[in-house]
C-alpha cells in the first residue's frame, strides 16, 4: 500500500484544486447532488489539511480557529482509500498540529452516522440531534484537559 502522509495545505495550490473536488465528490456528490462543494462564509480563513497517498489528495479536514472551541468541519476520504485508518490518522494530525497552534478544543457537526467514528476519536455528543443539508446531525466537542507540552529546543 502506498504511504499516507498528512500536512497543511494553502490556497491557490494544486492540492488545494483536489481538496475542493474532493469535497464536492464525497460531501456532495455522495448525497446525490451536484459534485460542487458547499464554500462557508469562513472557509478561506481556515486552515486545511490532507493525507495524501502518491502526491494525490486521498483525505481532507478543516479547521477554523475560534474564540473558545475551533470548528472542525468537511471532513471527507477518497471511497477506496476508507477503512484503512486514513481518517483517524488525519484527525490525529491535524487536533496534535491545532494543540501546539494553542487551541484547546473542537466542536463539529457529526452526521448521525459517524458519531459512533468521532467518538472514538475523542469527541463527546452535546446537545440534541438537528437537521443540516436533509442529514440528522449531532454536536460533538473535544476538550483538552491540560496545556500542551512545548519543547525548548
Ligand atoms: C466519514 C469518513 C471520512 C470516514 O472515513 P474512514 O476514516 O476511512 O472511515 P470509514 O469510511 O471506515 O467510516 C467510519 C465509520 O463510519 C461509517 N460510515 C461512513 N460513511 C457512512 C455512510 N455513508 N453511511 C453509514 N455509515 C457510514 C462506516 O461504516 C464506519 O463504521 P464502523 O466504524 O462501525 O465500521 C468517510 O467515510 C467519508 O468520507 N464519508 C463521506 C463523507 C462524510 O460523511 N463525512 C463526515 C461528515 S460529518
């Protein structure tokens, strides 16, 4: 199998071209509707990441910082890259990358099929199911507990 490695990606880039189409693909297409991604008002202020696997984008997630907990959101894997343990490790990157950033929590939106995968991951349901894009959704948050460690060298 090949590699999988994960890193910030930036506007304007190649990768960035893949993760928009990729968006559109799983998040959208998936739904049956157009393979467009949704674009937030806060998207071009977030950051975002991939896994990547032969130079192509398999994986993306984003993160929009914020006062409190940041927001996690269009969270989406390549069909025939899922089940491999490609989410997890891109989630693990990105919260460890946000943690030494100085975020001390998340919030996202889980569709209500995935609450059971986030938390696994950490994240703890808060609130009652609501609806978003037609899909029962669940609030889910992730807290650290203690500062992060940081190293001096
Ligand atoms: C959710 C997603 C990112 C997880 O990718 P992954 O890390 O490779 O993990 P998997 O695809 O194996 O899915 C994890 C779990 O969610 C379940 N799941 C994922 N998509 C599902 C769907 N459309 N319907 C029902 N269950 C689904 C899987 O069956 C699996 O359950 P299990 O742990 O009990 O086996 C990927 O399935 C995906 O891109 N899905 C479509 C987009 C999406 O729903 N994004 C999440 C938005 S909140």
């Amino acid at each position: 199998m090949s590699t999988v490695t994960c890193k910030e990606i930036h506007i304007g880039t190649p990768e960035h071209e893949q993760e928009l189409a990729l968006r559109g693909r799983v998040l959208r297409g998936e739904l049956g509707r157009p393979p467009v991604p949704e674009i937030f008002p806060w998207d071009d202020q977030s950051r975002r990441y991939v896994a990547l696997a032969d130079d192509a984008v398999i994986a993306c997630l984003l993160v929009h910082p914020r006062e409190g907990l940041s927001k996690v959101f269009q969270m989406a894997v390549e069909p025939h890259w899922r089940g491999k343990g490609v989410g997890p490790k891109l989630m693990k990157f990105v919260l460890d990358e946000e943690r030494k950033k100085g975020a001390t929590g998340f919030f996202l939106h889980a569709r209500h099929y995935v609450v059971h995968y986030y938390a696994g991951m950490g994240f703890e349901p808060v609130g009652d199911p609501f609806e978003e894009i037609g899909i029962p959704h669940q609030r889910m948050e992730l807290r650290f507990l203690s500062e992060p460690t940081r190293s001096n060298g």
